[in-house]
C-alpha cells in the first residue's frame, strides 16, 4: 500500500517537472549551460523526493548536483542562487 502512495506522489511530480521543461523554454533559455545542469539537477530532485527538498542545502551534493559551492560559484553568489531556486519553485507550481 506504501508504495501506491509513493507512486501516485511521484506522478504529479514528474508531470510538473515536464511541464517546466516543455513550457518554460523562454525560462531555461536565460541559464548558461551550467547553470541550467544545475536547474535540471533541481527539477529532477523534485521528482524523486519533492518540493522541500529544494530547500535543503545539501540538494547540491547529492548526485547529478555539483556541490553547494560550485553551484553558488555558478549563480554567482549564494543570494542568486537562492532567488533562482524560488524561482524555479514558482514555475513549477505555475502551471
């Protein structure tokens, strides 16, 4: 029964998540290349474990991320970093 539940919660997750990436193309078209790994790493920690888990600091050294500073290196400061992760959060309950 567990797992139904874990099934259906991971659906509108990924459907969500595609949604962003099919949609969004204006959005993911302003990121540089890496910046974008790191949008697409965030988009896929989404799916499999949900939203706070983009919260979490430590979302940046778990595989495929690169590691909380190098991605705060990318964004060009933590603050940037933080405005594009509520940012991409915004997306993907936008639509």
């Amino acid at each position: 029964m567990y797992q139904l539940f874990v099934v259906l919660g991971q659906a509108p997750r990924q459907e969500r998540a595609e949604v962003v990436e099919n949609l969004e193309q204006n959005y993911l078209k302003s990121f540089t290349t890496e910046q974008l790994k790191i949008i697409k790493g965030l988009l896929l920690k989404y799916q499999e474990n949900g939203i706070n888990e983009l919260t979490k600091a430590d979302v940046f050294n778990v595989y495929p991320m690169p590691g909380f500073m190098y991605s705060q290196k990318i964004f060009g400061s933590p603050q940037k970093l933080r405005k594009n992760v509520e940012k991409l959060q915004e997306k993907i309950y936008a639509n």
